[in-house]
C-alpha cells in the first residue's frame, strides 16, 4: 500500500489566488511526521513546511499553511496568494516513528500558476 | 543560511564505469541520507548513514552501491558498474542531531547522472 499519495498530477491556479494541494498518509505508527517540499524546473529540493503527529495546531510558514485533519489522515498544503514562482512540483512526504528515519515521499503534484 | 553542496551537478558516464558523487552536509549535522529521482518519477530513499555506519537502507542500495564519509566533511556515494537504469537525479540530505522526527532533512540541489 502507497504510504503516501497525492491524488492530483497537475493543478492550475490563478496568480493571486489560494490552492490546495492534496496528500493522504497511511501508517500505523502514533508518531510521526509530514513534510512538503518544493521542486521548481531546476531540480532542487525545497523543504516548506512541517505537521507532526502530536501537533495541536496547524502548521503555517508564511504564505503555506497545512490542513492537517489526523482522523482523515490528510496532510494537505494551502499555498495562499499565489505567485507566478511558486509553479513547480509538490512533493508530501512522510517519516514514522520518532528517530530521523527516512522519508517517504508522494508522486508529486505538478503546481502551474497562471498570470 | 547553511546548505547542502552537492558535486558535480551533473556527471556523464559511460556504462560499466564506476561514479563518485560527492556531497559536504551542513555542518553540525549527524545525519546523511541519499535519494534517487528517476525523471518524472518520485523521490526515493537509498541509504541512511549516522555515527559512521549505514544506519538503515532500501532495496534499491545493493552491492553495486557504497557511501563512505572519507573525513569530517564529505560523505559521498559510489555506484559501481554503472546502468542505464541508474541514470537519475540523485539527493543528498541530512538533518540535525535531534532524535525527534520534527527535523527537516535539508536537499542538496542535486546530482544528475546520465548514463550512456
């Protein structure tokens, strides 16, 4: 079973606009931690935003925020305003337990802003 | 703000060749991490490295592949007897010495290596 899934290949949002990107998780481990990363055409790794397991709180960083609905095991990532440069890919990704294990990372979304 | 080197940025070889990718961690970092990204495909994990020895590793890290970190700064991947398959981006990361899981593993910008 995929650990992590992001159900949307590609979203178009309108420049100025909020967008949500989607990501389910699947563990069975009460400790854990989400993570969403950012790939522009370049290639690196951005690291965005941060939800653990045992947060109260929905994380936000800026113009991300995470809607983490831990009975739904969703984790999905609200980028508000959009810029033309936040086109890129989107990545979810997942470590279990409490210690730096890997992460598991979703397919991805592929993020195009329009002006 | 402290980042991830990755050198080079990309490497061209010839089949059956041995590569080196190499990679200098954020300093006060203890955990070093490779990943491979097939074009168009997601990110994943190869190897795990902590205290000097592979700490946890995936199925795609086998005999053909070997991390070592030379001296206090660069930890680097060799894969021997390269394949086709094995063209990718390739990631280093690595993350700080807390052992709670809220630490971001911070991405070098990336190797990518063709094989022809």
């Amino acid at each position: 079973a995929q650990k992590i899934t992001q159900t949307q290949p590609g979203m178009f949002v309108q420049e100025k606009e909020a967008v949500t990107l989607d990501c389910t998780y699947d563990t069975s481990d009460p400790s854990y931690g989400l993570f969403w990363y950012k790939q522009p055409s370049s290639g690196e790794m951005i690291f965005l935003i941060y939800q653990g397991s045992y947060d109260q709180q929905n994380a936000t960083e800026g113009r991300y925020s995470l809607n983490f609905q831990k009975a739904r095991k969703s984790a999905n990532l609200v980028i508000s305003a959009s810029q033309l440069g936040d086109s890129a890919m989107y990545f979810c990704a997942m470590r279990e337990g409490i210690r730096n294990t890997p992460l598991v990372f979703g397919k991805g979304t592929r993020l195009s802003v329009i002006a | 703000e402290p980042e991830v080197t990755q050198t080079p940025s990309h490497q061209v070889t010839q089949m059956g060749q041995e590569v080196i990718l190499r990679c200098v961690p954020i300093s006060n970092h203890l955990y070093f991490y490779w990943y491979r990204q097939i074009l168009g495909q997601k990110v994943e994990f190869l190897v795990s490295f902590y205290n000097n020895e592979i700490s946890e590793k995936s199925e795609i890290f086998d005999d053909q592949f070997s991390v070592e970190r030379p001296d206090g700064s660069n930890f680097t991947l060799k894969i021997r007897s390269t394949k086709l398959e094995d063209s990718a981006m390739y990631f280093c990361a690595s993350s700080d010495r807390s052992r709670v899981n809220n630490q971001p593993q911070h991405f070098g910008d990336g190797t990518r290596l063709s094989i022809l």
